[in-house]
C-alpha cells in the first residue's frame, strides 16, 4: 500500500515534488533556485574531482618514487632524447 502511495502523482501543495525509487527529490519551479543548485553542484563536483586527482597523483609518486622506478624511466628518457637530437642535427 506505501508503494502506490509513493508511485502516484501528488497534486495541490506538493504538486512541485515527486519521488524517484527509494530516493526524494524535490523539482523546485523556481529557474533561479535550480540554477542555483546546479552551480553549487558543478562547484563542488569540480573541487572534489580536482582534490581526488591531486590526492590519487601524489600517491602515485610517493609510491614509484618508492620503488626506484624513475631513474630507470629517466634513463629510458635521456637515450630517447638524446636519439632525437641526433636525428634532427643530421638533417
């Protein structure tokens, strides 16, 4: 009986809501209130993503700086380098 309660269309002081599954969601009528909300939401959805990749690259480092990977790769790097330049002074 809750769920067709819930599944129904509500009409009158609550014709702005509805709920979605399990989850409420409020759909306010309101452009300035939804623009609102979808800026704070694009603000904290960028902060965060930037915070996780800067959190996710540091450890990243921390761990391959641990393992004496880089000076391999640099190695790696000098040669490619220092083949490149070979190249384009012979030309």
């Amino acid at each position: 009986m809750d769920e067709e309660k819930t599944n129904q269309k509500t009409e009158g002081p609550e014709q702005g809501r509805r709920t979605v599954e399990k989850y409420y969601i409020e759909v306010s009528a309101s452009p300035l209130k939804r623009f609102i909300i979808g800026l704070v939401g694009g603000i904290g959805w960028g902060v965060g993503l930037t915070i996780g990749t800067g959190v996710i690259i540091y450890l990243l480092s921390f761990f391959i700086a641990k393992i004496d990977f880089v000076p391999i790769l640099g190695s790696f790097l000098a040669d490619v380098i220092k083949s490149a330049q070979g190249n384009l002074n012979t030309r």
